[in-house]
C-alpha cells in the first residue's frame, strides 16, 4: 500500500515537471513577451532593453528552472501588461472556479447516482428504457447549449434567476447560491447524463454476478440486494469515470465562465489570451494542469483504498 502510494506521488511529481516544461517552452518565445509588452510599435533596441532587463535573453533552461522553482511556491512573476504580480490574481480566480466545478460535480452525482441505479433495476421494462433515453439525450447536449438553454428559461422568460454576475459567499451566501445555481446547473446536468451511463453499466454488471444472484434467491429485492452487497464493487469503476468527469467539469468551466461572466480561472485565462498577457496564459495554464493531474492523483488513490484487489496486488 505504501509503495503502492509513493509510486504514484512520483508519478504526479513527474507528470508536473514534464507538463510545466512543456507549457514553458510552449509559450516561450525568447523576446516575445517584451514585444508584445512594449507593441508593435516598439524598436529593436527597446525591445532588446527590455528583454536584457526581464531576463528573456538567458539561456531556455536557466528561465525555466527560475520559472518552476519559483512557481511551485505560488510566485508566477508580474505581469508585462498590467505590472501585477499574478500569482494573487491566479489563487483568487481559481477559489471561484473551485466553487463552480465544486456545485457542478455535485449536481451530476445528484443526477447520475439515482438516475443511472434506477435505469439498471428497470433494465428491460419501458421506465428502464425511458429513463436511459434521458441520460442520452443530455449526453448529446454540449454544456454551452445546456447554459444558453437554462438562461433563456429561466432568466429570460420566467425571470427567476439572474443570467450572469458573480456574489462572493463570504458577503451574501443567499445571492451566492442564487447567481451560481444556473452555471451548476449548465455544467451538472449534462455530466450528470454522462456519468448515469457508467453508473447503469456498473449497476447491471454487478446485478449479473453469481453473488447478487444468490442474494436475490433467499428473497432480497434487486435493490436491497444491490445496496447490502453491491454498491462498494460497483462504486469502482464509476470513481474513476467521477475522475475525469472532474478534469472534464475543469475545463468546462473555461466556457461556463465566459457565458456567466463569473471571475475564475476561465475566464481570466481567456482575457489574458486577448489580451496576449503571455506570463498570465503561461500561470492559468500550469495551475489548471496541475490541478487536472492532482485530481488524477487523488482518485488513483482513492481507487487503491476502496479496490481490494489492489490491495492486494501491493502486499505481494
């Protein structure tokens, strides 16, 4: 179990240090950031100056170790355009995305646990297939559309909830939850139809096995039998589809962000694109990598504690 562990925190560190080296030389462009910074108008000779000043013209390898090094300590260095530090600016846009993906994983294991259980016990009657065709349908829904569609219901004709803005909880938790509902919603709903279909696969495959077959013939009920002896082996894989619908849910909230006009992550990362603030765009993009591939850590983990057979497999 321990080794099982470390094995995977260095494949974590490793996986950090490949993607930040990539990200860096990706983005770098030698001068470019000085260009950008000073415009198209600007000399070489300026250009120049200020590459010389910033450090653009030491070696590749030198700017990177002062980059990661300083980075994995929440320094990201200041911006050329607008002369803040970004690291402030980057953990307080990532607190709000946090809320977002937060709300919105929670939605879909709303949605896709007792969608996905209740699709599996009525598999081969008419409910069955009527509650599987739902999943399908939002499933074919792009989380955009999802959000576009929720607005003009319910901001726009039933005037229920607000179309965009953004409340910080710590000040007014009711307007918090009232301005996030309908940006949950965009992103839950339509995970949550994902997310349903692995759910009712594993439901069925566990209903299949000679265990649950025995525990159904001394008289249990599918479901009780299910919920007594079946719910921790099916639970398995779903926890590792919940993993990527994690990283998935992430990304999505680039977009979900931008429609809502909420202040995270997303949309910073987008503005800071626009606005060809290549310092910011090359800090959003570590920080949303890196949390991806902490997300993966974490669910390897869990995945190791709750499957015995890997258990196992690590004691010999």
């Amino acid at each position: 179990m321990l080794w099982q562990l470390l094995r995977r925190c260095l494949i974590f560190l490793v996986s950090t240090v490949a993607a930040s080296s990539i990200i860096f030389w990706i983005i770098d462009s030698g001068c470019g950031p000085a260009q950008t910074a000073l415009g198209v108008g600007a000399t070489p000779d300026s250009v120049a100056a200020l590459c010389h000043q910033t450090g653009l013209d030491r070696p590749l390898l030198v700017q990177y170790w002062d980059w990661f090094s300083a980075a994995i300590t929440g320094d990201f260095g200041t911006s050329y355009i607008s002369q803040r530090p970004i690291g402030p600016q980057i953990f307080d846009q990532l607190s709000v995305t946090l809320w977002l993906v937060a709300g919105g994983i929670v939605v879909a294991l709303l949605v896709a646990v007792p969608l996905g259980m209740a699709s599996a016990l009525r598999h081969g009657k008419v409910s069955g297939s009527l509650l599987s065709g739902i999943s399908q349908v939002g499933i074919a829904v792009p989380a955009f559309v999802a959000a576009l569609l929720l607005v003009l219901l319910f901001a726009v004709k039933l005037r229920w909830l607000p179309a965009n803005g953004y409340v910080v909880p710590a000040q007014d938790p009711a307007q918090f939850f009232v301005h996030m509902l309908l940006p949950w919603l965009s992103l839950g709903l339509v995970q949550g139809a994902v997310l349903a279909r692995y759910v009712r696969s594993a439901v069925l495959d566990e209903l299949g096995q000679d265990y649950l077959r025995t525990a159904r013939a001394k008289g249990l009920t599918p479901a009780a039998a299910l919920r007594r002896h079946g719910l921790r082996n099916a639970s398995i894989p779903v926890l590792t589809v919940i993993g990527v619908q994690l990283v998935t849910v992430l990304v999505g909230a680039v977009v979900i962000e931008r429609i809502f006009t909420i202040p995270g992550i997303g949309k910073g990362l987008a503005d800071a694109a626009q606005g060809q603030d290549l310092l910011t765009v090359q800090g959003m993009v570590l920080t949303l990598v890196v949390a991806a591939l902490l997300i993966s850590f974490v669910v390897d983990v869990l995945y190791t504690v709750i499957d015995p057979r890997l258990r196992q497999q690590a004691s010999t």
